[in-house]
C-alpha cells in the first residue's frame, strides 16, 4: 500500500461532493508497483466512470500526497491482482446502438426510451455509466440499482433503456417492467383471489431476468405489500437477477416506508439524477433541434440553454416551438427569432418565485401567506401549504433547503410535503384535478 495512502483517500473524498460517487472511490485500492501508483478499481464500471470524470483530480491528489511527480495508472482488479490499465474509451455523448428490435409489450418498457436518446452530462454522467454496465452485465455487485431525481431528469427514461438495450441483445431477456402502483394492485387482487401462486410465478426468478419498478416512493404507508416486494427483491437478488428501481427521493428520506424494505433499496448503489448544468442543457437543445431536422446557430443554442433552467422535457418544448413556429413563419432561425418566440414567455417566468406562488395558494385557499406559513397543522392550513411547497418545487429552481427556509419548515419535512401531494396527484382523481386546475391557472398568469 502507498504511504500516505489515508491522506490520498482523504484528499480525493474532499474534493468531490456527490455521495455516489464518493461510495464508489471507498471501493478503490491504492497501491505502487515499480514506482507506478495503480488505482485499482473493482470492476469496468467503476474503470470507466471514475477514469472519465475524475482522472485528473486523482492523479492530482495522489501527486500531493506523495510529494513528487508519481506516474499513476487506472486498472481494474482481477481479484489476485490488477489487471493492465487500459486505454479510456470516449463513448460519444449520443450512444448509436445497435437495437434491433421494439421491447415486447409483455416487458411494459417504452421502445422510444434508449441510451442513443440519452443526453450525457456531469448531471447525469455517474447514471448512464452505472445504466450501461448493468446493461452489459458488468454491475452486478450493484443490485439493486436505485435512481431518484424530480421529475423530468430522466429516470424512468435510464431505466428504460436498460432493458430496451438487454432485449435487442442476441441473448433473450426476460424482462419486466411496472409501477408501484401496478406492483400493489397485483399483490392485492392475488391476495384476495386467493391466487398468491399466480403472483410469485410472475414476479419469480423463473419469469424475471431483470425487474423494473418505477416511483417506489409510492410503497409508503402499504405494509403488507412493502413486506411482500422485501420477499420478491431477496427471492431475485438471491438468484442473481437485477432490479432497477427508481424514485422521487432517495431511501434515506423515505420515513413512511418500512425500515427493511429502505435497507434493500438503499444495499445496491443509489445514484441521484440532477438538473443539467448550463453545458449539457446546450447538449440537450442541439440534440432535440437534430430530432426535429433542425441546425441552430450557436447563439440560439446559448440562449435557449441560458434561459431553460428546468427539466429536459422544458427544453424540448422550447426546441419544439422554435422548431415548429419558424416553420410555420417561413422565417430563418435567429437569435432575434427565438427571442421573439421565448423571451416574452421566460420574462412572465421569472415571476415564478417561492413567495409569488405562496401568495397565488393562500389566495386561492381564501387564507392569508402568512397564516399559510405558520407553524398551524390545522388541515385547512395543512394542505394548502403542502400545495404550495410541490408547485414551488416544480415552478422554481430553489433547493429544498430554500424552499424550506421560505416556508419555516425543516428539510424532512419539506419532502414528506412532496411525497404526500405526490400521492394524491397520482392516486386521488379529486385531489389530482385540484392540483392540475392550480397548475393552469399558475401557468395562465404567468404565461407558462
């Protein structure tokens, strides 16, 4: 081992802020062979991921803590030693794959959703990576694999092409992919159709090779089926079957659900999906403009991915209305066009603070902001504020730290907030027709 090996790990650990990828670099090995510093990692995965993103800060740290200028090479372990370091692949940013066929309907996965239309960014990056072992079969150890993120970043699209990728391989795959709305509604019927065999065939290792479960978030509250979904993923895993899960927070934040079952959600690699930075929004901007058979100038690019800030579906709709508008004008896209189409909608969004939608709900709860943010947990004064939180959420950029500052709440608070309007969005038609009716009315006064 190095000397100095603890201060390297220590010096690596502190320079890099995500909580995945700091799990994955206490998996290295640091040791000096012929005064050549190997890292070795313990699979291709971690090789590739953390060679391309963070090469150059290792090699710095370890430099540092040596005190001279060390040759550092990335290998991967074979289990007695290391293999040699081989030469880091640049995967284009657009995978063009080679998929052959649609997913069976069967599967539940969305044939549109594949890693060629994934835009790769260091919001992003450490997911796609993880995502593209799994694919080949090189992540095993990671099971489950577990991503969250706010709406529209892209999990549920990573996980599907997961498995479009594993069913457009030569090799047939069982797949299975459903909600955990789905997933409860089988274990119920089943349970009260005194059929529980039909159920365990199905969601056995006998039918599944890989299992997909979107907004597992939803699990809270259900113990029965929270105990039943532990017995399915042990059964699974057991027998050396993967289990892509995905939701709104991560499993830590989950209060509502069974200890044991946030255990297993939370024993594989867990990996946060964030919103794109400025670099990978002017990615995504390029790449829609391409799918619609249009090239914008640079200008255009920049400003749409200056002025977007929020989800990637956001950006497409942008693309879409430049794309769609200058066609219909018969008019070159130009910097001064999409002004004209975008910068009058983007002016009313700035609107869109933490405090103006606080207002907006207090009025149209006939409460005043104030007795809105109070500490009062009438259920009058209860929902309208667990309201207001989701739609500052969506509609702002602020953290949930902000958010919760602004409404004098604390950070766990704020996310049961948004798992409870959550809930009911998808769950209850009164309360989901309410939420959407605030929706259109804040999107009509703002010009959303």
């Amino acid at each position: 081992m190095v000397e100095g090996y603890a201060n390297v790990r220590e010096s690596i650990l502190a320079s890099i802020p995500g909580e995945s990828d700091r799990a994955l670099l206490e998996q290295v090995g640091i040791l000096e062979e012929d005064g050549t510093v190997f890292i070795v990692c313990p699979n291709k995965f971690s090789h590739a991921y953390l060679g391309r993103q963070y090469r150059d800060l290792i090699i710095r740290c370890v430099r540092e803590a040596l005190g001279r200028d060390a040759h550092v090479r990335f290998s991967i372990s074979d289990g007695r030693g290391v293999q040699a370091d081989r030469a880091q692949e640049e995967r284009p940013v657009q995978m063009a794959l080679p998929y052959a066929q649609a997913a069976s309907p069967v599967s539940g996965l969305n044939g549109s959703f594949t890693f060629d239309e994934f835009v790769v960014g260091r919001c992003n990056a450490f997911a796609f990576e993880a995502a593209m072992a799994v694919s080949d079969g090189e992540a095993s150890r990671y099971n489950p694999l577990y991503f969250y993120s706010d709406t529209g970043l892209g999990k549920s699209h990573i996980a599907h092409a997961i498995g479009n990728r594993m069913a457009g391989a030569k090799k047939p795959v069982k797949i299975k992919y459903t909600t955990a709305r789905d997933f409860s509604h089988d274990f119920v019927h089943n349970v009260r159709n005194n059929s529980m065999g039909m159920f365990e065939k199905a969601y056995g290792p006998s039918g599944i090779d890989i299992l997909f479960i979107d907004d597992v978030h939803l699990f809270k509250n259900k113990e029965k089926t929270q105990a039943e979904l532990c017995h399915v993923m042990d059964d699974l895993i057991s027998a050396g079957r993967q289990v892509v899960l995905s939701g709104f927070r991560p499993p830590s934040s989950m209060s509502q659900v069974d200890k044991g079952l946030r255990s297993r959600f939370s024993s594989g690699l867990v990996i946060d999906i964030k919103k794109p930075d400025k670099v990978t929004r002017e990615k995504i901007v390029r790449h829609k403009a391409r799918k619609n058979g249009l090239e914008l100038p640079d200008q255009v690019v920049e400003f749409i991915g200056s002025h977007v800030l929020g989800s990637v579906r956001e950006l497409d709709s942008a693309v879409l209305t430049v794309a769609a508008m200058s066609s219909l004008m018969k008019r070159q896209v130009t910097l001064d066009l999409a002004r004209e189409l975008l910068e009058g909608v983007l002016e009313k969004q700035q609107a869109l603070t933490i405090e103006f939608i606080q207002n907006f709900v207090a009025r149209n709860f006939c409460i005043t902001r104030e007795t809105m943010i109070s500490p009062s947990r009438k259920k009058e004064i209860v929902y309208p504020r667990q309201v207001a939180i989701f739609l500052c959420r969506r509609y702002t950029p602020e953290t949930l730290q902000a958010i919760g500052g602004a409404f004098s709440r604390k950070h766990s608070s704020v996310i049961h907030s948004l798992e409870t309007v959550e809930t009911m969005y998808k769950e209850n038609l009164k309360a989901r027709k309410e939420i959407h009716f605030l929706m259109e009315k804040l999107e009509g006064e703002t010009g959303r």
